[in-house]
C-alpha cells in the first residue's frame, strides 16, 4: 500500500526532473549562438511502479538525460551540398577573375589602346596608313609600335592567366593544410566518441565532430560511413582513406607541370578531389582546366595570326630591297607562344611593304598584311571573330558557373534552414520551456509543502502544529 | 516542427544580395554600359568584340584616305601647273618662231622655254611627305635627271612602272599614285623629250622643225590633261568611300550603342525598386530585433 513517503518520494523526483530540465534550458539558452550547437531536448520517464500488496504504485518521474536533436541524414546531405557548392562557388570566384582580364572586349570606345582585340586593329590599321606612303619612316615605326604593343598585351593577358593559377595552387595548398588539421581533430573526436558513447548520441564531442566535419565539407570532398560504435570513416570518392578506425591519413602536394596536385602517400588523389568537390575541388579544375583552355586559345591566337604576318612579311621586300624576315619572334608550336610572342625587329626599314622586288614605295604587301585581318586564317576564322569567339565562351562559362552557383546555393540554403530548424536553439520555445519548468517546479514543491504539513498532522495525531 | 530560428541572418544575406544588386545598377548608370563583365552577356561581348574590331578599320581607313587625298591633291596640283606651263611654253615658241622670221632674238625665248622645261623637271619630280610622287615604286629617289650634254637634251627616269593603290576593308582599290615615265615620257605623248626638242630646234634656228614640234606639244597637253582627269576620277572615288565609311561607323556605333548601352529609364526603375525592398527589409530586421523573444515577456 501507498504511504506518506510515497507521495514524498514522487514529489522528490519531480524536483530533481524539474531542476535537470531547468539546467538543460540554461545550456540550450547558453548556447543559442555557437557554431555547431546542437540544441538539447529533455526526456522524461515515468518511472517503473512499485508492486506492494494492495496493487502496484506509481514512484513518479525520472528524468533520463538530455538528448541532442539530431538528424544525422539530415547533416550529411548537408555536408554533401556544402561539397558541391563550395567546389562551384570557388570556381565562379576564381573565373570571375579570370574573366576580368577580356573585360575590356565589354568596353565601347574604339580608341582605347587596352586588349588583344584593340592591339590587333591597331598593328591592321598601322599597315593600312603605311599602304599610303610604304617609304615613310615615321608610318613604318608606327607599324612596329603597333606590333610591339600587341606582343606585350598577348604577353601581359598570358602572364595574367599564369599568375591566376600560381595563386590558386598556393590556395589549395593552404587549403590541405587546413583539412589535415581537420582529418587529424575528426580522427582523435572519432575514437573518443568510440569510447564514450558507442550505442548513444554523444552531445557535445558529436556537435564538435558534426563541426569538423562542414568545415572539411567547405574545404574537400569526402564520403563518409557510419561503422559500428558510432563511429565513422572518411575517404575520397575513389575509396582513398582518409579517416579511419580513429587514424586520420596526412595528404600532401606537388606541383606537376604548373598545377598543385594533392598526394596521400605516393598516390595522386587529385581527380579523385576534383570530383569530389569542395573549394579544393573547383580550384582545381580552373587551374587543371579553365586556364589551361584560356591560355590554349590565346595561344593558338598568337601563334597562327604571327606566323601568318611572318609569312606575308617573307614574301616582300623591304626598305633596303631585301628579302622580308620574320616580323615576330615564336617558338616551334603553338604551346606558349602567348607567353614569348616578341617583335623581332628593331629597325623598322626591315617591315617587308613593297612586293618581292619591288622599290622601297611599293605598298602591295603592306596591303597583303593589312589583308590579313579579314582573313579567316585562325583555325577558320579571322582573328577579330576567333577572338569574340573565344571571350564569348569564357563570358558564357562564367554565366553558367554563376548560374549553377546560385541554384547550388538557395538548395543548400533549403537544407540548412531545416537543419536550424530541428537542432537550433529557439528562445522563444526555450522561454515557454522555461516558464513550464518553474510552474511545474512551483507546483511540486507545493506538493511537498502540504505532504510535510499532513506528516507533521500525522505525528501529532490530528492535532494542527506548525511545521517547522 | 520549430521554425527556424535563425531566420534573422537569412533576411541579413537577402539584404547583402540587394546592395550587391545595388552596386550593379549604379555602375551601369555611372557607365551608360548595361554590361560589367563578360559573363553579364557573353553573345553581346563577343558581338561587340567584332563592332570595335569594324569600327577601327573604318576609323583606320579614313585616317589613310585622307593622307592618300592630300597626296592626290599634290599629284592633281602638279599636274595643273605642269598643264600651265606646257601651254605657255606653247605660245612662247610661237612667238619665238615668228620672231625669228622677222629677225628677232630668238635665244631670250630659248632661256624662258628651258626655264619652263626645268620647271616641269621639278613638277615631275614632286615629293609628298619626302616621297617622289612619280617614281613609281621608287619613291626615296628623284624619279627625273637631266643630261644637258646631249642635244636635244636627255631625261632619264630612273623609277618604274607601279602606281600604289589604297585598299579599303571591303577590298576595294583605289590606285593613289601615278608613275612618271606613263606621264611625262610615254612614247606617244613625250613631255620632256618635246620640249628638249622643241628648245634644240629653236636654238638651232630649225623653225620648220619649232613649228612641228610645237604642234605636237598642243597634243601632248591635252594627253596630261587627261591624266589629270583620271587623278581627279579617283579622288572622287576615294571621297565616295571614305563617305560610304563613314556612314558605315555610323551605323556600327548606332548598333555597338543598342548593343551595349543601359536603358537609363530601365535601370533607374529597377534601382529604385531595389531601395525600396532594401528599405523594407531593414524596418523588417529593425522590427524583429525590438521584438526579441518570449523572454522579454517572462516575469523576473
């Protein structure tokens, strides 16, 4: 049969449950703000009724601990979106530089002398003034300043495209860096959420791991396994491992023909990177890919457009009736010529004007070389149209890197506000969890207030006493 | 479910993307350019790539066309003078001959002849901008040189038979110098060789021969006029380019203008909208900071 002391004990249990509670509100309000906080949620269980004779009776509420609101699904699609949005973000970033360099093809004035595009009219419309008077000296240095400036914007837009990805391979170097730090902190949380808490949430050490983990999310692509006593591994999407069994791997890098390639051991785990996202991942692929490709075409401008003017210039004579030479100086291929291209020529009586035997005032092949810039000599088109062909596919690049970027974005976005929504703190609910607590609090310690009243009336026989 | 409590920093990120947006609209109407990077409207760039490249050939051609018609002017110049001083030569020889015949001195009209004759020499030896016009493809070196010697004397041309010729972006040509031995020593309209003639047969008192050759010489300045004819033909047809040209940058800057150029009605619009919410969104996160929580209505 129930006693007075049962009733005192239920009291008591409430008490202690109310408390833990109250506790469990102060931490989740403590930790409203911080990074990677998952918020706490309390657990009550009635607790198990005594059997006496007479019928089982209850022995109030225990209070089990506090549980972390997690969804560890939930975080891994997140984890996975971070990878796939910081790989395209960090592409759109380091395109948006890239593409600053033809910014001056958007540029309306026809008289700025900035740009391949402007260069290259400018040397075309310096041969068409020389078509007037072939002999004068002054039209001829105008031809060779012309050339000069456009070797030296072929030479600057190439040393830009070069130094963009020197900067991008010192970015992923530093971001392997980082992500060692963090492959080493998840290895050590890893075995000791192993040991701690193999068959239950671990709170705080799986908020931390939870923390790591988007942070490596941001920096390289990973798959992540859950193994047995709540622990995880982590490895590229090639199956490389980088995590596992509480031992994290250290990744390195070398530079292979200009790019950054990221190592483990002696395995090239670059591709594996670059599919796998992350910033590492698209700063990868516009270093191993969109400069190598921006670089091609400006090569190929440069190379087939000098070796077109050298061969016309060959073909003439020059001032002193001797056989043209090269205007440009090139190298074997088409392969860094962007880089090299260089006026060969200091004197400008050599500029090959005249015809093949021709006197010094014969314009015939100035006007072949003027020529050239309606011909459709690179790779089938002129070098005007080759040259809007290929900003136009790096504008369109961006545009679509931006695009992608965006959706990326507002879908990640999507996942973490349900993420926020499930394991982040609300005041507001804190507050009418708050106010709950100290009623119920209230309410049981009044219980306990008459239970001590109705012992103390028991011990004196009916006779009313002031507890004391 | 909870909503999600961090909504606050959501409406923060929205308003950043605005003042981005913001920023944007106020460099297209800083520039008049609707267009900031390559990527804002990759096709337009690309277009506008091959506007520019257009627009500076024509701008180049017309700066040539105007150097090839000064050039022209000096040729047509030279050309009237040399016209002017054949037909004075002309009269002067009649007068000299019929002088003679009544017992004049013919060697003060055989001084004035050869001054006219030299004076041709130096017309056809013209120079523009350091180039002898009438050298062909010679032009560092006087094209005529005379050898006084002789008699009749000899003029020899040391240029060649190439004219030069101006051509346009379309591949039009226009021939914009003439060589000297076409004009002044053709075979059949000999200017120089004439003149020699006619001042050898005056000198030697030949008048039957005077007379014959100052006849010829009345053919001859019609042949130069001729010459000069066509000169002016195509100077006219250079002016007809650089016309055609010109209007062509005309239209091309019209195009480039509608290509890349913002509507300023358009982009103060969308400016102004873009305030507005920005200005709404802020009294919006003002609001909800003076709100709080339920915990400013909790009872110490």
């Amino acid at each position: 049969m129930a006693t007075l002391n049962t009733a005192w004990n239920i009291s008591l249990s409430a008490l202690k449950a109310d408390q833990s509670a109250l506790s469990t509100i102060a931490n989740n309000t403590a930790n409203a703000t911080t990074p990677g906080y998952t918020e706490e949620g309390v657990v009550w269980q009635q607790a198990d009724p005594l059997e006496l004779p007479g019928g089982p009776v209850s022995d109030g509420v225990v209070d089990t601990g506090a549980v972390s609101q997690r969804d560890r699904v939930l975080n891994r699609a997140i984890d996975q979106q971070t990878q796939t949005q910081a790989a395209t973000q960090a592409r759109y970033g380091a395109l948006e530089d890239l593409e600053s360099i033809y910014s001056s093809a958007a540029g309306v004035s026809s008289t700025s002398t900035a740009g391949i595009g402007n260069a290259m009219s400018g040397f075309f419309g310096s041969l068409q003034q020389l078509e007037t008077l072939p002999s004068n000296p002054s039209l001829r240095e105008a031809v060779l300043a012309a050339a000069n400036n456009l070797a030296q914007n072929f030479n600057a837009a190439s040393s830009n495209l070069t130094q963009q990805q020197q900067t991008i391979n010192g970015d992923v170097q530093d971001i392997v860096t980082q992500a060692n730090g963090l492959l080493q902190s998840l290895a050590v949380l890893d075995a000791k959420i192993q040991s701690v808490a193999p068959n239950t949430d671990a709170g705080v050490l799986e908020d931390q791991r939870q923390q790591d983990l988007a942070s490596l999310s941001q920096l390289i692509g990973t798959q992540q396994t859950t193994t047995e006593r709540n622990g995880i591994t982590l490895s590229t999407v090639a199956g490389n491992p980088l995590v596992e069994g509480g031992v994290a791997a250290t990744l390195g890098t070398a530079d292979i023909g200009g790019v950054t390639h990221i190592f483990l051991g002696t395995t090239d785990i670059t591709s594996a990177v670059m599919a796998g996202g992350g910033q590492a991942g698209g700063l990868l692929q516009v270093a191993s890919s969109d400069i190598p490709s921006a670089l091609a075409s400006l090569d190929t401008l440069a190379y087939q457009f000098g070796s077109e003017v050298n061969a016309q210039n060959q073909a003439g004579s020059d001032l002193n009736g001797n056989a043209g030479t090269a205007l440009f100086t090139l190298p074997s291929s088409a392969a860094g010529s962007s880089a090299t291209i260089a006026v060969a020529m200091t004197d400008p009586s050599l500029i090959a004007a005249a015809a093949s035997g021709a006197g010094p005032s014969d314009g015939t092949n100035a006007i072949a070389m003027a020529a050239l810039a309606s011909a459709a000599t690179i790779n089938g088109a002129t070098p005007s149209n080759y040259l809007a062909a290929a900003v136009s596919s790096i504008g369109s690049t961006v545009a679509e890197v931006g695009a992608t970027n965006t959706a990326q974005q507002a879908s990640l976005t999507q996942l973490t506000n349900q993420q926020t929504a499930l394991s982040g703190v609300s005041l507001d609910t804190e507050a009418t969890s708050l106010a709950n607590m100290e009623q119920a609090y209230e309410a049981a310690s009044k219980v306990f207030t008459i239970l001590d009243a109705i012992v103390a009336d028991a011990i004196n026989l009916g006779t009313s006493t002031t507890a004391t | 479910m909870q909503i999600n409590s961090s909504f606050l920093s959501g409406l923060t990120t929205t308003l950043n993307s605005l003042t981005t947006t913001e920023q944007d609209l106020t460099n297209e109407l800083s520039s008049g350019v609707r267009i900031n990077a390559v990527s804002d409207d990759p096709v337009a760039v690309g277009e506008n790539v091959g506007l520019s490249t257009q627009l500076q050939q024509d701008a180049s051609y017309q700066a040539a066309a105007t150097t090839a018609n000064s050039l022209l002017q000096v040729t047509d110049s030279a050309l009237g003078s040399v016209v002017s001083q054949l037909t004075q030569a002309v009269s002067l020889a009649t007068q000299g001959i019929t002088g003679t015949e009544n017992g004049g001195d013919i060697s003060s009209v055989v001084t004035e002849i050869s001054g006219l004759r030299d004076e041709v020499l130096s017309l056809a030896n013209s120079t523009f901008q350091g180039t002898y016009i009438f050298a062909g493809s010679k032009g560092n070196t006087p094209p005529f040189t005379i050898n006084n010697s002789t008699d009749p004397a000899t003029v020899t041309y040391h240029g060649d038979s190439l004219g030069s010729t101006l051509q346009g972006p379309d591949g039009s040509k226009i021939q914009i110098t003439y060589p000297g031995n076409q004009i002044f020593l053709n075979s059949s309209s000999n200017v120089l060789g004439t003149l020699n003639q006619l001042i050898s047969d005056l000198k030697n008192g030949n008048t039957a021969g005077a007379t014959q050759v100052a006849g010829t010489l009345s053919g001859i300045i019609a042949y130069v006029g001729q010459q000069r004819t066509t000169e002016s033909d195509a100077t006219n047809q250079l002016t007809d380019e650089q016309n055609t040209f010109q209007e062509q940058s005309t239209q091309l800057t019209v195009q480039q203008t509608a290509l890349m150029q913002a509507d300023t009605a358009q982009v103060a619009t969308s400016l102004s909208s873009v305030e507005t919410q920005q200005s709404g969104l802020e009294d919006a996160i003002a609001a909800l900071e003076k709100q709080g929580s339920l915990f400013n209505l909790l009872a110490p």
